[in-house]
C-alpha cells in the first residue's frame, strides 16, 4: 500500500474547555485534489495548523507523506506549499523581493522562470509594495509563494477570497495542470460548488468532528435543493408522501418549505394540480446541508 500524503488518526486539539477539533480521522492519498468543508468554526483551520505544526495536538497523532507532522517538520516544509485563509505577508517588501526571500527557504534564490510564469498568469506587478496591494492581489501573491519550489502537497485555506471569478479559474486551472503533474492539493474551503468542481473526495466537518467522507459523484446525485412553493389555499400544502423529499417540511398557512434530492420534473408533476401560486428553486446553504448530515 503506497503512503497516503495526509494520514490523520484520532487528532483532537482542545483550548481549556473550548472545543477545537475531537477524534478526526482521515486519510488523503497522494495525488487527489481533495476537498475540506465546512461552516466557520468547524474545525477546519485548526485541522491545517496542527498539520502544520503550527499547533500541538491534544492527543492523537498526523503524518505528512509519511512523515510525523511534529518531529520531521522541517522537513515536511521542503515539501509542502501552504496558501493561508488571511494572506498576510511582509508588507513593506516588494512583490519580487518577497518571491526571492521565500525561495531561498528552499535551498535555491528563487526560480526565475517560475516567478515569472506564476506572476504573468496572475498579472501580479512584481515592483508594487505588498502594503499597496488589494486583498485579492495579497492572495495572489500568497498563492504564488506557496507555489515557487513546486510542492508535492499544496494545502489551500479558503484561497479563492477576493479573487474575481476569471482569477478563480485561472487558479483552478493551475491546481489541475499541477494536479496532473502529481501535486496533491487539500483543499479547505466553505464553498461547497469550490469543491465539487475541483475534488473526486471530500471531507464535511462540523463541530470539530468529521461528520462523513464521500466521493463527490456520490453527493451529486444525490444534490439537494431547498424548495419553496406557496399554494393557492392551505388546504393542498401536504407533501410529505412525495418521494425525495430529505426533511420535515415547514409549512405556514399557504407556503412549504422542504429539501428535495430527487428529481425535480417528476416533483411539479406530483404537484400540477394542487394549485401552486408561486414556486422557487434555490441551492441550500452549507449550513443546511449540514443539519441534513446531523440528523
């Protein structure tokens, strides 16, 4: 069996009596682009930094392609580029000037042709302050240095904060291309369509815990979305016999609301002649596809 690139087993980090993460178990082998989601305060930035030795577990342990995240981690960082969710860096270094620092952390002045390439892809100004930049363009930059010494893992916090969406492609893109190249990316994120376009695999944490783990196939067929439907009197809103229908439908007076998996066009015909007024469809949010693996 090859060696997984993150093996986490048992990992629990508590703060006092606050919870950070308990009893995480996962395994990530090298090569996937796997996904980690979650709303806020769900245990996902505690999760990197102990994977990052930036904090110590509690109990448990976590290796790094094979390696023990707190004994070896220097070594560890040779091989793994990391892009944090606040992309903060030197502020009064110049763009270029902090591409060169960073690289000669990996035994080298830096990659010119890398610099250049990464900075041309995402039109970064390599003479520009990082104090002067925009958000999304302090994340570019942050991206970029995660990238320099080509990694065997990239882990990513929340990345595509403050990109436009023709940078969030092109960062998509490059994560493919370095993908295929045999880069293995963790991708932490709360944006479950992030996810779903990038990753075969992904992890759904809440409340510190690993809730599951599924192929993203898996979670596509059976896609969620949150049904409203107003009726024309009170008396036609039961749809709890109609099948597909994944929680306890609320109902006020005249309007439903209710998750469906199933397929929508068999829905409104299951519903033509109840007399509908009004009918939306929405994509639900993390937080309520997380109450559907709760309960």
């Amino acid at each position: 069996m090859s060696t997984p690139a993150i093996d986490i087993t048992g990992l629990t980090k508590t703060y006092g009596r606050d919870r950070g993460i308990e009893d995480v178990n996962l395994r990530i082998e090298e090569g996937e682009i796997f996904g980690f989601i979650g709303p806020n305060g769900a245990g996902k930035s505690t999760t990197i930094r102990v994977l990052l030795n930036l904090l110590f577990p509690t109990s448990g342990k976590a290796q790094i392609l094979g390696l023990d995240v707190a004994r070896d981690s220097k070594e560890i960082k040779y091989h793994t580029g990391y892009v944090p969710s606040d992309a903060n860096a030197y502020s009064q270094m110049e763009a270029d000037e902090f591409f060169r620092y960073c690289g000669r952390f990996f035994r080298s002045d830096g990659n010119e042709r890398r610099i250049r390439e990464l900075t041309e892809l995402f039109e970064v100004d390599r003479r520009r302050k990082i104090s002067d930049l925009s958000m999304g363009n302090r994340k570019k930059i942050s991206i970029i240095q995660s990238l320099l010494h080509k990694p065997k893992l990239l882990i990513v916090d929340e990345p595509t904060t403050g990109l436009d969406p023709l940078m969030q492609a092109r960062f998509f893109e490059l994560l493919r291309s370095e993908n295929h190249r045999g880069m293995t990316v963790f991708y932490s994120s709360h944006s479950l369509s992030d996810v779903q376009m990038l990753c075969r695999r992904v992890a759904i944490i809440g409340e510190g815990r690993i809730i599951t783990v599924e192929e993203i196939e898996a979670l596509r067929k059976r896609q969620l979305k949150k049904i409203y439907i107003e009726f024309n009197n009170s008396e036609n809103n039961t749809v709890m016999e109609l099948p597909g229908i994944e929680d306890t439908p609320l109902i006020s007076g005249r309007t439903v609301k209710f998750l469906y998996s199933g397929d929508i066009n068999r829905l409104i015909s299951a519903l033509h002649d109840r007399g509908i007024a009004d009918m939306t469809i929405e994509e639900p949010s993390l937080e309520e596809i997380f109450m559907h693996y709760y309960y």
